[in-house]
C-alpha cells in the first residue's frame, strides 16, 4: 500500500480514528503539539480523531512524525487501556502525556501478547485472589502456593512469567513512570520500566505483583494500595525468616552491602525491611539512610546485579528463528515498527538456533507450536 497512489476518497474509506489516537498518546504528544509538528491547525486534529480522513500528503506527515507504518492507521480497532483498570504509582506527579504514552505502550502489548496467544500455547496465569489478606500475609501465601519456600529469588520476571504474567518492558524515558500492570481479559500483565537499575526493576516487579494479587478488584486505590504493594513486595523478595536467619540487629552498612546481594534488592530497600522488622531501632534505621544517601545510592545502586530480562520471549524469539522468521515479519504482521517490537520485548534479539533450517517463505499461522515454560531451579 502505498500513500502517494491513494485517492483522498480511498484514504477516507481506510483511515481508522482510533489507531491515530492511540499513536499520538503511544508517542507522548499532546493534540497541540502533533498538530504543529505535522503543519496543520488543532482543530484538524481533532477530527481526526473523531473520524475525518486527513489528505494523502498529510498522513505521509504522519507516518513520519508518529513512527508507525501507514499499514497501522488503516486496521480494525485496537483495544485501549482503560486508566482506571490500570495500577500506576506516582500518579499525583506524573503528567497526563506520560500516563497516555505507557496506556499506549500497554495497548501494543495487548496486541503483541494476542499474536503470540494466536500461535504459541502460552502458560496459563495461576494467581491468587488475596484481597482479604494483609499484605504480609498475602506474600507469604503466594510464595507457599507457587512452592518457593523462604528462599531467595533469583529472577523475578522468570517467575512471573512461569505463572501466566504477560511481563513487557516499558520504554517510557520518565523517572514518574516505574512500572504498571493490569488484568486484560482475565490475563495478568506487568510493564517493567528498563531505565531503572536491575535491583529497582525487581522490587517493582514484586510491587506489580502485589497489585495483581491484592487489587483486582480495585480497592483499596491511591497512597493506601501503593503502601499495602510495598510492604508485599518487601516481604515477598526479603521474607521474614530468611532475613532473621542471616542479619543480626542493628547491621552496619558493609553488612547491608554484603547482604543485600543475597534477595537482590537495594540498600534502601533492605533497609527499610529490617526496620519493619524491628530488627535496627529508629536512630540505627535513620543514620543508615542518612549514609545510603550520602553514598549515592538512592539513584545508582552500589554492586549492582545483572539485569533480569524476559525468558518466555527469549524462547519465542529462538523459535520464530528457527523458521526463518525475522524481527522485521513480526513487526510487519503487527503493523508497527522493529523498534517498536523492541520497546516491549527487553531489546531481545531473533536468533537461529543452531541447526535450524531457515526458511524465508514461512507463514505466521506455521507457528502454531506449543510453548510451555516450566519453571526451572532458577526461579527459586
């Protein structure tokens, strides 16, 4: 398809409001600004997002502007991510455009977890519905029911994923946005954002958890629900017993330095976890942050572990190569850009396996194969 041979009356008959909606706040711009950026009036944008085809040179400008395949504005309806289904932390200082740019974020990750459910058999989500639980109790819950025991996680997005969570990263470049989830037809999803350190990442991915677990049904929201998903997450990486088994009282900060490597998480956040556990008075508990902060480690973690990336699409991506499925045809069959597909998948790369058999002319639908993800020793 190619815009320069499309009548205005053809363009009109393919053009899809919604899809151009979704790309403006998938990009982070406000209606003025893509307006300007474009070279036309506001008012033109607003119809056309209420309906009205722009002309052929106009949606050229668009094409380039927004980053996405003419293909894109011209197909069915995509599901939006309703705000209020989603469990965003730091709303109160998080511009609208940010928030517009993950949910748009979060709709491609619909679509792309829909294409993968078309063609692999993905793991079936096994979550809990807590809501009655303390946060505490919840944790300690979950980590019984999925067998782990009060051993140390090793890779959080492995286990999440191992339990049905549709886990994507999220390329939005804002300290506001850490990381958000939801339930999308009866299917848990996690967005992690990559701009964070890895110890970061995986309290946000407990946190997301809690969300899961503890507010499907929505309540409580605000400061109480974002508290209630911290305590989760402390005790769910740092459980109780562990912690009391190899820290004794009031530990200095090389004992922290030393420790926090074993539940992978930062200095603050084992800070904080021995204080709830009353385990460093309050003096002891203040000084500490006092040193954390003049560290620097608030914002660069100190030893900092490895990067934790996604295990099921790392499978995903060496089957598709196999066939000779390239980044560039999934991106194709979805409509958006390679670097698009990258933005969710952790950077992930397609790569043959050894011995493969590449085969330039297969089609999506042969790669109706079953892939079933275990969880291994190193989920635990």
């Amino acid at each position: 398809m190619k815009l320069r041979s499309q009548s205005s009356d053809e363009l009109k008959e393919m053009f899809n409001p919604n899809r151009f909606a979704l790309a403006r706040r998938r990009r982070g711009l406000k209606k003025t600004e893509l307006a300007s950026a474009i070279g036309v009036s506001l008012k033109s944008i607003m119809k056309y997002e209420s309906g009205d085809a722009p002309s052929p040179e106009t949606m050229l400008r668009i094409v380039e502007i927004l980053k996405f395949p003419e293909e894109f504005f011209f197909g069915d309806d995509l599901e939006e991510i309703d705000a209020s289904a989603v469990s965003f932390r730091s709303m109160a200082r998080m511009p609208a455009s940010r928030r517009d740019e993950a949910l748009g974020q979060g709709a491609m990750c619909v679509l792309l977890n829909q294409w993968l459910v078309n063609r692999f058999g993905m793991p079936k989500p096994v979550i809990p519905n807590l809501r009655l639980a303390t946060p505490e109790a919840a944790a300690m819950i979950v980590r019984t029911e999925w067998g782990l025991g009060v051993q140390p996680i090793s890779n959080m997005i492995h286990l999440l994923e191992s339990k049905g969570v549709r886990v994507f990263s999220l390329s939005v470049k804002a300290r506001e946005v850490d990381a958000f989830s939801m339930w999308k037809d009866e299917t848990p999803f996690v967005m992690l954002n990559v701009q964070k350190s890895s110890e970061h990442s995986r309290f946000d991915a407990a946190h997301e958890l809690a969300h899961l677990v503890l507010h499907r049904q929505g309540a409580p929201t605000g400061k109480e629900a974002e508290t209630e998903a911290n305590r989760f997450a402390s005790a769910f990486l740092m459980p109780d017993a562990d912690v009391l088994a190899h820290i004794a009282p009031n530990p200095s900060i090389s004992a922290l330095l030393k420790w926090k490597k074993r539940w992978k998480v930062s200095l603050a956040a084992l800070n904080y976890r021995l204080h709830q556990l009353s385990m460093t008075t309050e003096y002891h508990y203040r000084q500490l942050c006092i040193v954390i902060s003049n560290m620097g480690a608030r914002t660069n973690e100190i030893d900092g572990v490895a990067r934790e990336t996604s295990l099921l699409m790392a499978k995903v991506l060496k089957m598709l190569a196999d066939d000779g499925v390239s980044r560039a045809q999934v991106a194709a069959d979805l409509s958006i850009t390679s670097e698009e597909l990258d933005a969710m998948m952790f950077g992930l790369t397609i790569t043959a396996l050894p011995g493969g058999r590449p085969n330039r002319n297969v089609t999506m639908p042969s790669l109706r194969s079953s892939l079933s993800l275990v969880p291994s020793p190193t989920t635990k």
